[in-house]
C-alpha cells in the first residue's frame, strides 16, 4: 500500500467531497495539470493554502535542506524540479522559497548557525564570499507541467524516496472542494468540519520526529563566526540582479569590520 496519492486520484478524490463524480458542474482535467480546469486550479490553490498554515505554527515535516555556493555574496534560494508532460520536451519548474527555517555558513566540515538582519540594518555591504550556505526552507508547492500518474506535490520530491503524508494529502483535496462548493450559494457543513479536525490534526503535531536540539543553550550562537555574519533576504534584488535573492554580511563589532 502505497501512501502517495496522484494527481488523478487527487481529483477523484474531489470529486467525490463534491458529489460530482460524473464532472456534471466543476471541469476536470484528464492528463497534464491544467490550470484552466476548475479542480486542478483548486488544486493548486489548496496545496499553498495547506503549507503555509502548517509551516507559520512551526511544523518542519515540509523542511528542504541544501548548500548554496555564493556568487559575489549572495544566491537565489530557489529548487529546480524537472517535469515530464506528456507531451515533450522535459520542463524545468523553479520553486521559490515560502520561509527559510534556519541558514548555517558552512566551513570545511563545521557549521555555524547565523541570524538574520533587516536589510535597512545592514552596516556593511561588501560582498562576502569564499563561503557556502546550507539553507533549510519550504518552497511554495507548484504543480505545473505534473502529469495525471505523478504524486501530488507539495514539497520538493526526493529521487530515492516519497515524503506522501495521507492526513496532508487529504486536507489538500478538502480544501479544494471547499473552494469550488458554493457553486450556488449551498453550504456543506460536514465538509467544512471534516477540513477543521485535518487541519488540527496536522498543525498540531509535533517535530517530524521529535526530538531535542543536540545542544539546547544559547552557546550554539556563542562561537567566532556566528558571532561576526549575519543574512539577509529580499525578493528581488536588483544590484544582485537576482530574485529570492539570500545575502551573507560581515557585522561591524565595536566600529571594526
């Protein structure tokens, strides 16, 4: 038994929540994602309403880590994911980030969690570089180009391994038929119950798995180089020249850099 649930069987799934399973009043797609069909557009709207809730009450199930190499300084946070339509060539699908949950500069074989700044605090500008960052975030779900047989998506998938969760799986496509169902003014109570106990259920659970931090005192701060760097973080930066653009910063310590 698989726990994944596809982008046919999502909107089947629907479906069903709406009593439509002859697609009598709300268009389904049938292959390719296609935004232009009421479910899928649902869809795509009800996976980003999904995660952000999750993530601002701190759930991290969702979270992505990856090292970033900077280019004067800074990088784009961004996830490419390769798509394959039916209908040929492959795609490339750029996710961009909906909360960075923590950045460390990676040094040799250690790593030294930073804060970060405001930009309008920022002090020095110079660019910093010779170092790489390893961000954990969560991108903001995309299903453009999914085919009707690919797992439904709502974080960056993984080659060797799926990261399906039923509870979310079923939130999603709850809250998809919630959108279409005031088609004529009717309300469906059960629905709107069922989307409050998903939703409690996966906001309220705990660290994936939990567990304590390895070093749980503010000394994990108190080291030379956490000390002295600092991110910051802007959605477009125009001197960088680059979108969801991270910036790493030298803080000035008693007036010296």
């Amino acid at each position: 038994m698989t726990l994944a649930i596809t982008l046919e069987q999502a909107r089947i799934r629907v479906q069903q929540l709406l009593d439509d399973e002859d697609g009598a009043r709300w268009s389904v797609g049938t292959g390719d994602y296609d935004a232009s069909e009421e479910i899928d557009g649902a869809l795509q709207m009800a996976t980003s309403e999904a995660v952000t809730p999750y993530v601002s009450m701190g759930g991290d199930r969702l979270d992505h880590m990856a090292d970033y190499s900077l280019t004067d300084g800074t990088v784009s946070v961004t996830q490419d994911v390769t798509r394959t339509p039916t209908t040929p060539p492959p795609t490339i699908v750029t996710l961009t980030p909906l909360v960075l949950t923590s950045v460390s500069l990676v040094e040799g074989e250690r790593n030294y969690p930073i804060v970060s700044v405001r930009n309008k605090d920022v002090e020095d500008t110079r660019a910093v570089t010779g170092f790489t960052l390893r961000v954990k975030a969560v991108f903001s779900p995309d299903l453009t180009d999914l085919r009707a047989t690919d797992e439904l998506d709502y974080s960056p998938p993984n080659t060797s391994f799926s990261t399906a969760w039923p509870a979310m799986n079923e939130y999603i496509c709850s809250l998809a038929a919630a959108q279409l169902y005031p088609k004529e003014g009717e309300s469906n109570q059960p629905l709107l119950q069922r989307i409050s106990m998903l939703q409690d259920a996966i906001v309220r659970r705990p660290d994936s798995p939990m567990s304590a931090a390895f070093n749980s005192n503010s000394s994990r701060y108190d080291n030379y180089r956490s000390k002295i760097y600092r991110y910051s973080y802007i959605t477009f930066d125009a001197n960088a020249d680059k979108a969801f653009c991270l910036r790493l910063h030298k803080v000035m310590i008693g007036g010296i850099i």
